[in-house]
C-alpha cells in the first residue's frame, strides 16, 4: 500500500495541521513501516500560479500550436494526477485562511482538474479510495459561535475531496489555534486545550481507520485483478 501525504502550510516550524498530520502519518507508518509515502507540500513550494490557465488554453489549442508553457502546465498536471492515481490512500492538511481556502490548494485543485482522468463525468484515479483531510483555524467557527459561518473552506473541500473526487473521507479539525499566540484568546485557553487533545485523539484514530479502508481496497482490487 502507499500513501500520498499533501502540505499545505506557510510555515515551516511550527504548523499545527502538519503536526496533526504527522500523527496520522505515524499510525499509518506503525501498521505497514515499509509503505512508500509521496509528498507534495504546496506551502512551501507552490504550484505556478498560471499552470491553471496554461493548462486549461492549452486543452483548446492543437497540440502541434501549443506553447511551451502550455505543454509545461500540461506536464505539471499529469505529474499531480500520476501521484494520486499510484497511492492507495491520502492525507491532505489544509489550514483555514482568511476565512477560506489556501491559495496554493486551490491552484493544486484547479490544476488537477484539467486532466482528463480527474473529468467529472468518468470514475477518477481517486473514486473509492480512502482519504483524511486535516484542517485547523485560528478561531472558532462552529455553530452557536460569534463567527459561526466564517469558515468558508471547509465545506468546499469536502465537496471536491468527497462528492467530486469520490474519496471515502474522514475530517479532523482543530480550531483556536491562535490561542497562546493571540492575547485576546487568552480567556479560551481551558477550551482551546480539550480542543486540541480531541483532535489528536481523533487524528490518531483516523489513521487507523486510513489503514483499515486502504487494507479494504487493497484487497478488493487483487480479487478483481484475479477474478
């Protein structure tokens, strides 16, 4: 089995979506040690942010027409879907920012989306498979919350990674992740403590659950290929 890992954090020290991230990755690792993992970590190295357009003129454009950037953006696109087609699994750790989604998972998305095997109306590389996604916010966001609605993000990632690339997929949130860092969330620092020992717990049991439905699959596809 192999896992692919996607970043996309701006910091390098110090990520909270990295750290719970790694405790999925270290359940993953712990039950089959020698799974290859790719990575691609958007943060700190970013996607072009003209690939999209690149590739997208470059799917109207006869091939002998084509740029070199447009043949580049092509390229880049084919890589990103050759690494989700050759994983069994994924982990994808997205933070919230200014209230929605990162920039650099977007451009990742979009990109995505311009190769043929990810089209809307075909089974895609990722139909079926089994995915974590990891999101955190500074803030709190959740029902009944003075903010409750701010978070723009979550949601759009479900409908992609969920309904559109017909992943099976576990959420596991972190929120007020600011606190200890922004004094005036100093108050919520008793609440901002069992949130986070909630989600590591639950990013812990995600892993496992990762590797149960991965081990599923896995299995599922050697009995087609012998059927």
């Amino acid at each position: 089995m192999s896992l692919f890992r996607l970043d996309s954090s701006i910091r390098s020290e110090g990520s909270t979506s990295r750290a719970l991230a790694d405790i999925i990755e270290r359940r993953w690792r712990d039950a089959v040690p020698e799974s290859p993992v790719t990575r691609r970590h958007l943060g700190l190295a970013p996607l072009p942010s003209n690939a999209w357009a690149g590739a997208v003129t470059a799917s109207a454009t006869p091939e002998d027409l084509r740029t070199p950037s447009q043949r580049a953006a092509l390229d880049l696109a084919s890589t990103l879907v050759d690494e989700l087609a050759g994983a069994d699994a994924y982990l994808f750790a997205v933070p919230l920012y200014n209230f929605g989604v990162s920039q650099h998972f977007k451009t990742y998305v979009d990109l995505v989306a311009t190769d043929p095997r990810m089209a809307t109306d075909i089974r895609s590389v990722t139909s079926g498979k089994p995915a974590v996604l990891v999101t955190v916010q500074g803030g709190n966001y959740s029902p009944g919350t003075p903010k409750e609605g701010w978070d723009h993000a979550t949601a759009w990632m479900r409908r992609i990674l969920a309904d559109v690339w017909e992943l099976e997929l576990d959420v596991v949130t972190r929120e007020f992740t600011l606190v200890g860092v922004n004094p005036a969330l100093d108050q919520f620092a008793d609440m901002a403590e069992r949130i986070r020992i909630d989600a590591e717990n639950q990013a812990s049991e995600s892993g496992r659950t990762l590797v149960t439905r991965a081990r599923s699959g896995s299995e599922l596809s050697a009995g087609r290929r012998s059927a």
